[in-house]
C-alpha cells in the first residue's frame, strides 16, 4: 500500500459499502475504487475484480467502481474496468462457460493491462489531487 491509499483504504470502502451520507461522496465514489482495485489486484482484473464480483452477487459495485475511477479523473482506468465488465459478459453469459483461446488472451491482456495502467502509485496520485473532496481532515496542516 501507499501511505495515503493505506489510511483512507478501510474508511472509504465501509463508507461506500454502508453508503453512508454523513460521508462526503468523495470518499463514497473512492470506496467503490478502491474495493474492486483490492479485489484486482488480488486476482486479477477480470478473474478477481469482475468475475467474483459478479459470482457474489454485487454487480452494482462493477459500475460504481468505473464511476469513482471516472471521478478520480482515472479515465483510461474507468474505460478498461468497463471494457473488462462488457467481454466478461461476452465471454460467459451464462458465468461458467469455458473460454476459447482467443478469449483467453483477450482476458490476460485486460488483467495486464490493469496491472500497467493501474498502479497503487498513480491511484493515490489521483485522491491526492482531490483529497479536499474525499477527507479533509488528512490535509497536511
């Protein structure tokens, strides 16, 4: 983790999945980031972040993920997550089916992809930059 990422990670996730409104949207839109970029990261873009979202159930938190990428001004982030939702569809409408080999190489270059275009780094770059609006209160006096 970064420093930033790793002291609003637990309060931004419970805040996006409570959604609590004494919060700012902020740090709701930054929760619903950060919890499919954990998964992700974990796992994979499409095995981790979309597949076992989706096998949980939470589908809602795939296009609230690409809205708070969208927020944190991560526009080619929010485009690959979607991008990875759309061919996960295609590849198992059903959610078992088995991949061919080309879609296998599209679901590893997606996963790559993330892992390039994704960092943790550039992601705490991004809420540095609006911090005001996610948790003023971790302003540097």
């Amino acid at each position: 983790m970064t420093p930033l990422i790793d002291a609003l990670t637990v309060r931004a996730v419970h805040a996006y999945e409570r959604q609590d409104a004494s919060v700012l949207p902020g740090l709701r839109c930054l929760g619903a980031a950060l919890a499919l970029h954990g998964i992700a990261e974990n796992g994979g873009l499409v095995g981790g972040g979309i597949e076992n979202t989706f096998s949980s159930g939470d589908v809602r938190l795939v296009d609230d993920a690409v809205a708070g990428f969208r927020w944190l001004g991560l526009a080619d982030v929010a485009a690959l997550v979607a991008r990875a939702r759309d061919e996960y569809l295609r590849f198992r409408p059903a959610g078992w089916e088995e991949l061919s080999g080309e879609d296998d190489r599209v679901w590893n270059q997606l996963d790559s992809s993330f892992f390039e275009i994704a960092p943790l780094s550039r992601l705490e770059a991004a809420v540095a930059a609006r911090l005001h609006e996610i948790a003023p209160d971790v302003l540097p006096s």
